[in-house]
C-alpha cells in the first residue's frame, strides 16, 4: 500500500511574523513575496478579530512600507483589510496614498472617512483623519466618545470583541488600555475624577502623559494651562523629562510608574490622561492650550557656541532609532552632507546625543565634520533646551527637539518625510500646535526605502541664504 504523504500545515501565525520580520531585515525580496501570499491565506482564514492574523498583516504591511514599495504596501492594506472583515477606516490607505505621493486622491480618501459613521471603537479613528484635515473642533468631539468608549471596553469583554471584529484588535487594545489607566489613577486617588473643564483653582490634577518623549513634550502644554488655572500639578511622565519639568515649574510632584496605591502624594480632584493626539483630553479644541508654555531659565550660552559667528542653526537629522518608521523619518547621510555643503555661511550645531547610533554620521567625510557637535554636552532633554534658547533656528527632522523648540517658542523647520505623523496634518507648511514651526514637506518621488529629500534640503539651503 502507498502511503500518502501528509498534507503541509499551514504555518502558525507567530512563525508567519517571525518569518516577515527575518525576511524584512535581510531584505530577501523572494520571501517576502511568498510570505505575503502565506499572511492573505491566513488573512482570509482567520476569524474576525483573530489576534495572530492580525499581527501578521501588520508585520507585512511594516516591512513593505519599511522598503518604499508604497503601491504594493497599498494594494496589500486595501486586501488585508477586505480579508480581515475590517471596516475600511482601519486600513492604512491613506498613509500609503500619502507617502507613494497620491496627495490628492488621499485627501479625497480622508474626506470620505471622516464624514463616515463609524461604531463603538471607531472614534478614535476617525479623529485622527480628522485631525490630518485640520478638522480639529470634531476631532475633539470624536476624542470626547473616544474616552466614553474606552469605559465601555475596559468593562466589557463582548464590547472589546466587538471592536477587534469590527477595528482590528489594535484598537480594542488602545481603547482598554486608556480605560486601564484611568482606573489606576482611580484607585489610586479615591474620588478623583476625569477633568472636564472645571475650575481647578485650589484643586489637585493628575496628569498622565503616553507614548514618546516628542508626544509627551506636545502634553506638557495642558500642565502649563492647569498651573496657570491655580492647581496643584502631579505630572506621570518619562523620567527623562523630569529636569525640564522641574526646570519649567509645571509639576508638584512626579508620578510614578507604576501607580502606587499607597503613596505620599496627597489627594487629588481630578485625572487627565493623554496621548499623542491632543484630542486624547477629552476636552473641545478651544481648550487645548497654545505655545509657548515652557519657559527653563536662561542661563549662560556654553562654552562650544563661543566664537561662532553669523547664523547659528541647530541640526537634528535622526530621531528615535527604536520607532518602526525611522527609516522613512530620519534624514539620509547623503541628504544631511548636501545641506552643510550647500550652506557655507551658516554655524551649524549638531543635537544628537553622543549616544545615539547616527551621532557618529558627523565624523563621517570633511563636510559633516565642519559641524559643532554638542552631543557630548547634551545629557537631557533640559540641557538640548537650554541650548536651543542660544540658537537662531533649529532644522530636524520629526523627533522630540521639534516640539522642544516649538515649545519653547524657538524657530524651527520641521523635515517631513513620506510617513509623516497626522498632527502635521496633509499641506501646508505651518501648524496651530507651534506657531513657530515651519513645515518642510519632502517631495512625491522616493528612492527606495528612505526617500528623496534633495528637494527639502535644496529648499532649506536656499532660505538659509536669503536671510543670511
């Protein structure tokens, strides 16, 4: 009798990410396009709000986005999120649209979703679409339902499963981690309860701030309001900001994290927690405070400015090496060398910190190394601020010195890549949240995975030296 051999399984969804990403890092074209045929056939297996399928299209979506195939990323999001059973306003269509230069189409693609009704799980959504439009006034409204919302899934799991059937998992996550949060603070300040706008003269106000130290220092604004309002400040916010915090006057105490129930923090009335969107308040836009709002006290310029003359321009060309998209974000080598050699006149200062992997890109060829590096004077964020005050104007790219310098109230032009963050919204080249910011968009065409940035350089050379 002949024996059949047995059938192939089909491979789990862990193995399929693992896969993705060790295809993605040695940048084997072969297997990813076998594996992204592998992650559709799961796609289209999988139960609606499957957590592993989900995972695996995200692993796929990253590398190909990672690599510039901006059409392919597309056409695969445009599948996935058809297969997965997801309403379209969790695809990332728009962003792909975006960075393969299609302005217009995504515009008109971002127009559709934010007028869309969307369910339970689908305002947070759909505020940063609107958010990307400049619609910022139902933006707040939508963030307002967001945390309404978020109540709703931290209690209820059959609400948390209809979210990641109808939103992806993702956004069932977000919505019960914002409600696990909130419950912390909760529990560990009996009675106090999310700000909505009260007076807060004579009260107490917990301020908890998420994600990165760039979405963190936007926040920081809603502590300059309150202090100003007459509250007493407990900020949460990353340890590397407390001496800038402290600096600025704008907390009473740190929170830490995790939140104690037992503490010696006192009392408080009231919580706010919040994101990267400033529509994470909860609070309608005409609250959100406006910048400047840190205010570290002046001290002497360092020693490394002395004797510099002429235009002194602070340089960022690499943010956060750890964030998926860097990649796309951060400022090629070849791109930074352009601008130095074209910009003769200017002092340039370079702002990474000796210790991260793209500080060394100075000592690289006789250009870049005309640069002053400050790296090795920038031990905190409080230090890159206090050099900033001596500076004439910073150039970076979407990292945490830019919302330092708008902070701060510091002239500063702001690179944007191909997968820029929504807060910078679609066109133009200023924006409400820094009023002194200037947005220098990169050009629709791209060169592989990091995109062309000769044009946004080229921009920057040539206003340089008009107001030299």
């Amino acid at each position: 009798m002949r024996l059949r051999p047995p059938a192939p399984t089909a491979p789990s969804p862990d193995a399929l990410v693992g896969a993705v990403l060790d295809a993605a890092r040695r940048g084997d074209a072969r297997a990813l396009d076998r594996l992204e045929r592998e992650v559709l056939a799961l796609a289209e297996r999988a139960p609606r709000g499957d957590e592993g399928a989900s995972e695996a299209v995200q692993a796929m979506l990253l590398a190909l986005t990672r690599r510039g195939d901006y059409a392919r990323a597309l056409a695969f999001t445009r599948r996935s999120t058809a297969l997965l059973g997801y309403d379209a306003i969790a695809a990332s269509e728009v962003m792909l649209l975006i960075a393969g230069g299609a302005v217009d189409e995504a515009r008109a693609r971002a127009e559709e979703l934010a007028s869309a009704p969307v369910a339970l799980g689908g305002h947070g959504l759909r505020a940063i679409v609107r958010t990307l439009l400049g619609r910022d006034a139902d933006a707040a409204a939508d963030g307002a339902t967001f945390l309404a919302e978020s109540e709703e899934v931290g209690r209820s799991l059959a609400s948390w499963r209809a979210v990641a059937r109808r939103y992806g998992p993702s956004s069932a996550h977000v919505l019960s981690r914002y409600a696990a949060l909130h419950a912390e603070l909760a529990a560990a300040f009996p009675g106090c309860r999310a700000w909505a706008g009260e007076p807060l003269a004579g009260r107490t106000i917990v301020l908890q701030l998420l994600e990165g130290l760039g979405d963190q220092i936007q926040a920081l604004r809603f502590a300059r309001a309150v202090r100003d309002a007459g509250a007493r400040v407990i900020v949460g916010c990353d340890e590397r900001l407390h001496d800038l915090v402290a600096a600025c006057r704008l907390a009473d105490a740190f929170l830490p994290r995790p939140v104690p129930r037992r503490h010696d923090l006192g009392a408080a009335d009231f919580r706010l927690v919040i994101g990267p969107w400033l529509h994470d308040s909860g609070l309608p836009v005409e609250r959100w405070p406006a910048a400047p709002y840190l205010d570290p006290p002046r001290l002497d310029a360092p020693a490394l400015l002395d004797g510099l003359e002429g235009k002194r321009v602070g340089i960022v060309w690499a943010g956060n090496p750890d964030f998926v998209l860097e990649g796309t974000r951060g400022l090629p080598y070849g791109a930074l060398k352009r601008l130095v050699a074209a910009t003769p006149g200017v002092q340039w200062v370079g702002l990474l910190p000796s210790s991260h992997p793209r500080a060394r890109d100075l000592g690289a060829t006789p250009v870049t190394r005309r640069v002053v590096d400050a790296g090795p004077t920038l031990q905190s964020l409080g230090d890159t601020a206090r050099l900033l005050r001596h500076l004439d104007l910073l150039v970076t790219t979407d990292s945490a010195p830019a919302h330092l310098a708008g902070a701060l109230g510091v002239p500063v032009w702001l690179l944007l890549g191909p997968t820029f963050n929504w807060r910078w919204r679609l066109d133009g080249d200023t924006t409400p949240l820094y009023p002194s910011m200037r947005l220098v968009r990169e050009g629709a065409a791209h060169d592989g995975a990091r995109g062309d940035w000769n044009a946004a350089v080229d921009r920057v050379a040539r206003d340089l030296g008009e107001g030299a």
